[in-house]
C-alpha cells in the first residue's frame, strides 16, 4: 500500500500541508546556544574550560574567584601568553581555535582544548570581560561580549596573562538557572576540579576564592607531595606514598604509571579523593577507578575508598579524547595494558610499603577458634533460644514451610542452625536441616543493626553518648549543605553537633552505637554514607542504614562462639533476614545434595 492512501481513521487525515514544519537550518546564534549546553552545563563547568585554557597557555600561576557558587560571577586570572589582539574576536566564534589546524592533528592531541568551542558558549549563555596582553606589547585589549554579541572592544593596560570574567551566567535561561541545585553544591564541584588540577599540575600555584574566602591555595613547587599537603592536610601529605614505576613489570614499555596513593592505613568513605589523570587530563573513568581500587584488595575494608593522585602517560596517538564535549572520557587503544600497568604499580607499591597484606587474620590468629580454614571446633546446639525449634522449616532460597506462630507471621524464618565455626574471619559456618550454611558476618549484622535501629528511631529513642571534651570538625560544604538541611535527623540519632563558625562544627555528642569510633570521622562517614543513599526511600531509612553500616561488625573481625550464636538468633528475629539493607544475601546455603553429588555418592 502506498503511504499517501491513507484510510480515514489516520491521525494525519484533515492536516493541511500548510500545517506540516518545513525543516529550516538554524540561524547561528540559536545553534550556538544549543551546542553550548553540551559544553557549558554548569559553573563548574565553565571553570573548567577556562582553567584548562589558562594551562593549555602555559600558565604557572591561576587565581579563579566565584560568587554565589559560580552563578554571579566566575573570574580566572592567568599569567599565560596571552591572545594576540587581532585574534580576541576570533576567539569567540565556533571552532575558533589555536590548538588544532588540521583533521590529523585530532589523533595526537596534547592540550587541554581543542574544540574551539569553550569561549562561544560562555558568552553565548552569560556576559563575558576578556582581557588579555601578550607579552611583546604594550597595551592589552578588553573585550565584552553578551549574550554571544561583541559589545565593547578597546585597548587596555593589563599585565601580561589573560582575565576571563563570566558574569550573570545562564541569565536568559531561567530554566537552567533554576536546575542549578545550591550555591554550596556548585562551589563543591568547582572547588573539585581546581583540586584536580592542582594534582595534575604541582607546577602551577593555584588560588581559588570563593564569595571572597580562600578555599584551595596551593604553593606551585612542583612537588606532588606539597600540593597533597595544601588539599589534604600534612598528614595525608606525609602518609602517601610514591608510586614506583617498573618498566620490567609491565607489557608495555609506553606506559608510565607516576602519582601517589595512600597507604592502607588511610582511606575515605567516598571516591571525592581519588585523582585518575591520563596525560594530565582528570579522567573520571569507572574502570580506571575499578583498577587502582582492585590494587586495594585485601587491603582496605569494603566501601572504604584510597587517596590517590595517578597519571597514567601513553602515547597521544593511543588515546583518544574527543568522545565527549566535556573531554572528562577518553578512550584507549590498548584498554587492557592501561588497566594492567595502573594495578600493577599501585598494587607493587602498596605491598612494599606493607609487607603483611593479612593483617586482620594474622591478628585474629591470637584467637584460637578462627585462621584460614574453617575452624574445628564445634558447638552444641542448646544455645538456641527456643523459639527456634518451633518454626517449621524454611529455607533461604524462598522456599517457605508454614510456620505455627503467630507472633512474627509475616517474617521470613531462617532455618534452625548450629554453629560449626567461622572462616576467614569474615563467614559463620553452621550447619542446618538441609547441609551447609554460610552467613556473611558483617551482612547479616548490618541487617540486625538497621532493624532495630529503624525502630528506636521511629519512637525516638535512640541514645547517644556526650563526649568529655567536645571534638571540632571540619565539613566540606557538601557535607554542611547536608548537615543543615537534616539536622533534625542527626540529632535524632544522636549526633548533637553544633557551628562553631565557618565549615567547623563542634560535636557533643555521638549515637551510642558509634561512640567507640573517632568522633570526627564517624561523623563524616555517616554523612557520607546517608549523602551516598543507596535505594532508600527515607531520609530516616539511610540514617538507620548509615548508622548500622558503620555500628556493624565487620569481616576481618574474630567471633567467638557465643557471638557466633547470638548473632544468628538476632539474625532469625529480622523481618527480613534473608538480605542485608542493600539487599544482598545475608546467608548462602550447599546442600545435602549438593555435597552428595560432590563426592560421587549420588
Ligand atoms: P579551545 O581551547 O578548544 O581552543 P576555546 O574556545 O576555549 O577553544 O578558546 C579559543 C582560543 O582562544 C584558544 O584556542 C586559544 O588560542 C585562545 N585562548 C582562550 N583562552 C586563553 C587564555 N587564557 N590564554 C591564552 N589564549 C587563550
Ligand atoms: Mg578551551
């Protein structure tokens, strides 16, 4: 059938062709508002494009001020080599760009920019002062552009170097304006790229002053180690160690691994801290980041995340960054050696540096019912509550018996088990009706925990512990933005935590639960973790769930038998014991069966 005899009951039928849009290019001041929202999406964003022009012109000396997190006024003084003055207006207009002249100069890139679109889209989205003076002349020139349009161009005295100014950023696009989440969360992401660049780029002194109060300054020696000291304070700086690059070590002799990490001894709750570059690009690349944190393994705890500034330098013709207009992906031609090189040096140099990986177990060794296998020792049964004889059976994989009390009847039941022992300090071993089970330690405690905890907070009646001296501690403005806006809730669960001006904050008092922890660092773990959210609904249920993380024991930690048996009878008391808050198994199972045909007897 021809697609112009179209029946009657067709949607079309009845439109004039006049109705129908013809397709129109359109005009270049439009296209350029569109094209701008891919580069500019944000402050941080037009931080960065301007930063890394100030690199990408050698600067060793870049001072960015921002008002109202970058949305009133963006300003980056650098001290580079400055724009020629007949090539300012240039500069401003798409795919305008000094770094790149022809197709094949795209497969070896090696400045920060190269698309030539960064400038247009700023101005076409804000008010824009650039002024700039190359170092043979005398005299500078400023240029202002608004809303894409040159509105003022005169000669101007300047130092040598280039000021960027970006005022009333996004200020014919109230929309975008109004997506933009607080001042305090766009101040954190620029204050993140500075930091980044900082990292990558020791040489160059870095100043970033926000609503007039200096919050990153870092000295430009040159020297990782004192520009880590400048972000994260000299113990960090002094703690982290070297990465030493081994060619014999690795495949590929192009390759080279540099940077720093931390040793095991340090680590954070989130990924914030840790810096991948590829050829001095800050890279975010999930499977970079997967492979320094597999260097990690048997090192730190699970969710408990490195310090870590690494560059990984390849030949620019096996990287590619023009993937994405924000030039945070890249792409590799020989992925695998990438990953391979960043384990392995890291991994090298955390294993020197810490001769014995097992710390845990060599330390659980003390006590004489856990090591490497499954302990021997075996318990009797009666230390069952019992209530537990009383179910009929079920079993963790859904199958459910019925169960003859009506106390709980909606729960799940787990089977009545009998502690054999622990493994690896990290899994219960008890055997059941049907074979083997085995209990993740720290799941199935994380589950116990956040049930009682949700509980005691719904009737509000979680405690917490004064501290003797009161402990200041020092919030990013994420972490305040969070703080302040659940206060209600922390003091629910029994932080009382109070300014003490600025970014300080004083704690008084911690929950209970967590007053073994150093005050300080709970404190920013658990607003970590409640920030990170995981599938909660509640702000309260990621509260629970934040606390009983962190109250939990963990693996690595030597049960004894009682606390073997105390943990599962509390584990048989959850609603839902089949699954820790994050929904992952709790308890696994090998069947009679299962081991039967394993030893060819069925
Ligand atoms: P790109 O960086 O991709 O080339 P931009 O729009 O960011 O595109 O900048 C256009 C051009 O303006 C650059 O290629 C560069 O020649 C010049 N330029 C921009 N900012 C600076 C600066 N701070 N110092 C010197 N030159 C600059
Ligand atoms: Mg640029």
């Amino acid at each position: 059938m021809n697609v112009h005899e179209s029946k009657p009951s067709d949607k079309l039928n009845g439109l004039q062709t006049s109705d129908i849009p013809t397709i129109r290019l359109l005009p270049e001041n439009v296209s350029s508002k569109i094209a701008a929202g891919e580069v500019v999406e944000r402050p941080a964003s037009v931080v960065k494009e301007l930063v890394e022009n100030s690199l990408d012109a050698g600067a060793t000396e870049i001072t960015v001020e921002i008002d109202a997190g970058g949305c009133e006024r963006i300003s980056v003084v650098d001290n580079g080599r400055g724009i020629r003055k007949d090539d300012v207006e240039l500069a401003f207009q798409r795919f305008a760009t000094s770094k790149v002249a022809e197709a094949s100069d795209l497969s070896e890139i090696s400045t920060l920019g190269f698309r030539g679109e960064a400038l247009p889209s700023i101005a076409a989205v804000s008010t824009v002062s650039l002024i700039t003076k190359i170092r043979d002349e005398e005299l500078g020139i400023r240029l202002i552009v608004t809303d894409g349009e040159i509105l003022d161009s005169q000669l101007y005295g300047a130092p040598d170097g280039t000021t960027v100014a970006v005022n009333n950023l996004f200020q014919n696009f109230p929309a975008r304006r109004k997506f933009l989440r607080a001042v305090a969360t766009e101040l954190s992401r620029v204050r993140s790229f500075i930091v980044r660049y900082a990292l990558a780029y020791p040489e160059v002194k870095f100043r970033l002053v926000a609503d007039g109060s200096e919050s990153v300054t870092t000295i430009g020696s040159g020297d990782l180690r004192e520009a880590i000291v400048s972000i994260y304070g000299l113990d960090v700086g002094q703690a982290m160690l070297e990465i030493s690059y081994d060619s014999e070590n690795i495949d590929s002799e192009k390759i080279n691994v540099t940077g720093m990490v931390s040793p095991p001894s340090i680590h954070r709750s989130s990924r914030n801290f840790t810096s991948i570059f590829v050829n001095r690009r800050w890279v975010q690349s999930r499977s970079l980041l997967y492979a320094l944190e597999q260097s990690y393994k048997g090192f730190l705890m699970e969710r408990r995340f490195p310090v870590a500034a690494v560059n990984v330098n390849l030949p620019l013709t096996d990287v590619d960054v023009n993937v994405h207009p924000a030039k945070t992906e890249v792409r590799f031609r020989q992925e695998n050696q990438v990953f391979a090189a960043l384990q392995q040096t890291v991994r090298r140099s955390i294993t020197e540096h810490s001769p014995i990986p097992e710390v845990n177990l060599l330390d659980s060794t003390r006590s004489f019912h856990s090591g490497n296998a499954v302990s021997s020792r075996f318990w009797p049964i009666e230390t069952f509550p019992k209530h537990t004889q009383e179910y009929e059976m079920s079993y963790p994989d859904g199958r459910e018996g019925s169960q003859n009390h009506t106390s709980t009847p909606f729960r799940k039941a787990l089977p009545a088990l009998r502690i054999l022992g622990q493994v690896q300090t990290k899994y219960v071993i008890a055997e059941g009706p049907d074979g083997v089970y085995l209990i993740d330690q720290h799941a199935a405690h994380e589950r116990v925990m956040f049930e009682k905890i949700r509980e005691k907070l719904a009737s509000l009646s979680l405690e917490a512990q004064s501290l003797l001296e009161p402990v200041t501690v020092d919030l990013s403005l994420d972490q305040r933005e969070l703080f302040v806006a659940q206060q209600k809730l922390f003091f629910d669960i029994g932080f009382q935590v109070e300014p003490f001006g600025g970014l300080i904050y004083l704690i008084r008092a911690v929950p209970v639960l967590l007053s073994n922890k150093d005050p300080a660092q709970i404190f920013i773990d658990v607003l970590a973790s409640m920030e990170e959210g995981g599938s909660f609904d509640s702000w309260n249920e990621r509260a629970a769930h934040s606390i009983a993380c962190h109250s939990a024991i963990r693996a690595g930690q030597s049960l004894s038998d009682k606390e073997m048996t105390e943990l599962t009878r509390q584990l048989e008391e959850c609603l839902e014991p089949n699954t820790c808050p994050h929904g992952r198994p709790t308890i696994t199972h090998i069947s009679l069966l299962q081991m039967d045909r394993g030893f060819g007897r069925r």
